[in-house]
C-alpha cells in the first residue's frame, strides 16, 4: 500500500485538497445565509436548493468532459474557475454575491471531484486499493476542513476564501504538474483483477446492464437519503434529548478518526470479486445504525450507532465507483459522474425529506425507523436484482 500512495501521491493529495476546501465551505452555508445574511428558511432552502442542483450537474458535466477533452485541460480550467470564485467570494459575500459564488462553488467542486474520481478509475485497473487510499485522503480532508471552521470563521468569510485559495492553486500547480503522467499511465493500462499475476490478465468484463446500472446507481442516492440524516436532523434530535451539541461534534470526529483506520484495513484487503458483498454489507451496517437509535437515547448508543454507520460508509462508499469501474472501462468520467451526481442528489434530499417526516409526524424514532427499512430495501433489492447478473458475467 505505501508503494502505491508514493506511486499516487499527486492524485490522492488533490483530492484531499479538493476536499479540504469543500467540507470548509459547505457546513458554513446555512449559518451564513440564515445568521449573517438574515435570510429565511424558505430563502436559504431556495439557495441550496440551487447549489445542490449546480453540484449535481456539475457531477455529470465534470465526468461527460473528462471522457471527451484532456484531463489536465478540464482540471486546470476548472481550478482556475474556482480560484477565480475564491477571489469574488473574497471581496464581494453579500446577499446578492454570495449566492452567485456558492452556485459557482457547487458547479465547478461536482466537476472536480468527478474529475479525480474518473482519474482514479482509470488507474485503478491495475489496482484496485486505490479507491480505498483515495476515500482516505478525501476524509483527512473532511476532518481537516470541518475542523478549521471553528479556528477560521468567527463572523467574516474572509479567512475561509484564504484557505480556499490556498487549496485551489496548490491543486493547480499540482495537476498542471503531475495530470500529463497520470493520463499517459491511464492510455496504457490493461484492466485486471486486483490479485492477478503479471503473466496472466483475465478478459475484459461485460458492461452492466442498464437495470443493473440503475439499482446501483438509485441505491446510492437512496443511501444518501438516509446518511443525510444524520448531518442534519440527528443533531436536533441530540439535543431534544439534553445531551449537547458538542456531543455531537464529538460524534463527527469519531467518525472521521474511525473512516481514516477503517479505510487503511480495507485498502490493504479489498479485493474486486468481493466488492458485491462489500456493498451489501455497508448497507446493512448503516441501516443498524438507525435501528440502534430507533431503540434508547444515550452516548453509548450514540457512539455504537456511529460505529455501525462509518463502518458502512467506509465500506460502501468506495466500493461503489469501484464496483461500477470494473465494467466501464473507457467510459470512466461518464459513469464516475453519475455515481457523483446521484450521491449528491442524496445529500440534498435528504435533510428536506427528513424535515417533512419530522413535521408530519413529530417523531425522531419514526424517521430513523424509515431510514434503517429505506436500507433494508435497498440492500435486499441489490442482492436479488444486482449480485446474480454479476455472477453470471
């Protein structure tokens, strides 16, 4: 694994930026629209309602343009896009800007992180533990950009468009630098299985099936759904029960310390033909998670929910684009843009979605109850509608 993150190191420390940057901005959004800009909830849904839209797109745009331009061309262009965003952002983050820069932000973020995923999936038919390395990065940057809010954002944007920057035209340099290599090793890869020998390459995999492609694919945002819950409605549910919000940011660091060694175990053991079963198993792990809370409020269950739900995460998550990269080859941005696109279109339904249930029925237990069934589901139609068709190719 340490041969191959010095191999990888450009590409896993571009999406750490990437992400860095991302998870700095986005939990800031509705403090800043809501508190600072007095905006209503009403306006601030309308907003990220926009910015979700944008982020999706982006997603599918990012991959479409990887498939059909240079990856170098469509990266830089796209950093120099968000660079250029940081510097307005930096001047100019009043009601009417804001909302412009933040629409920009999710376009061009979607692309990027679309982008270094469609990269990874090139390069990772010669190994595939470089989804897992890459999910490793991606999360030190969650813990790293979550972090620096509370150091950073104290009533003015300003420093938050520094450390923007920073991240952006370090990524610039970075991918100007290193993406030429990364798209002549790609050109020259032959797919293989993770455990192959370096005289034996097995013959290249069918494509999936539409009907295959779509249950993986409307699983994923249906995952989201429900993951979303806990970045949002859990927190107010904590505090319904007494216990304090720094609880819950506790919770959040847990679960970024428990990603990062989970995710080393995996990418040490991952192995291709056991990425179906990998699958079903973060998606049973997440829907205990909301089985658990549905039984007693407590730190305890809190902390062994969380653990069912990162346990899941670092297990599902990548092994998603992983699973799908093993029959797309040559058509890596496309796909890796889909899998980006309908993750975030999880994300932004989820907390609207969670909202309605709350107010209809004013009952936390009902949701997560929702939430642990919305899993089951999913995960027993993946088993019935996706599993054999991939045993047969």
């Amino acid at each position: 694994m340490l041969k191959l993150m010095r191999k990888m190191w450009p590409l896993l420390l571009l999406g750490f930026l990437v992400n860095t940057a991302y998870s700095v901005m986005w939990p800031l959004t509705t403090i800043y629209l809501h508190g600072d800009l007095h905006l209503n909830l009403v306006q601030s849904g309308i907003i990220l309602a926009a910015y979700s839209g944008c982020n999706v797109l982006g997603g599918y745009l990012g991959g479409v343009l990887t498939d059909h331009y240079s990856s170098r061309t469509v990266g830089v262009g796209m950093l120099l896009g968000l660079i250029g965003d940081a510097v307005v952002g930096f001047f100019w983050n009043g009601i009417i800007a804001y909302p412009i820069v933040l629409v920009i932000f999710g376009l061009l973020t979607g692309g990027m992180l679309t982008l270094i995923t469609a990269m990874t999936a090139q390069l990772s038919h010669l190994d595939g533990r470089l989804f897992n390395l890459l999910y490793i990065f991606i999360n030190v940057g969650l813990v790293v950009g979550t972090a620096s809010i509370g150091v950073l954002y104290h009533n003015s944007l300003k420093p938050i468009f520094v450390l923007l920057l920073s991240c952006y035209v370090l990524a610039a340099i970075l991918w100007g630098w290193r993406a030429g290599s990364f798209e002549r090793q790609s050109a020259g890869q032959v797919p293989r299985t993770v455990n192959s020998s370096a005289g034996h390459v097995p013959p290249v995999r069918k494509k999936l099936s539409r009907s295959s492609l779509v249950i993986i694919l409307l699983s994923l945002a249906f995952m989201w759904i429900t993951y979303a819950q806990w970045m949002s409605n859990v927190s107010v549910y904590i505090q319904n029960e007494g216990l304090g919000i720094k609880l819950y940011s506790y919770l959040w660091v847990y679960n970024g310390i428990l990603l990062i060694v989970v995710q080393a175990l995996m990418a040490k053991v991952s192995r291709s033909e056991g990425l179906p079963w990998q699958i079903l198993g973060g998606l049973v792990a997440i829907g205990g998670s909301f089985l658990l809370l549905t039984s007693a409020a407590g730190v305890g269950v809190l902390f062994a929910a969380m653990t069912l739900l990162t346990v899941g995460e670092a297990v599902y998550v990548p092994g998603v684009p992983a699973l799908i990269n093993l029959y797309t080859v040559g058509n890596e941005g496309r796909y890796q843009g889909l899998v980006n696109a309908f993750s975030s279109l999880g994300k932004a339904l989820g907390p609207v979605i969670g909202g309605v249930v709350i107010a209809q029925w004013t009952s936390f237990p009902l949701l997560f109850l929702i939430c642990a069934v919305v899993n089951g589901v999913i995960a027993t139609v993946f088993l019935v509608g996706v599993v054999p068709a991939l045993k047969m190719k």
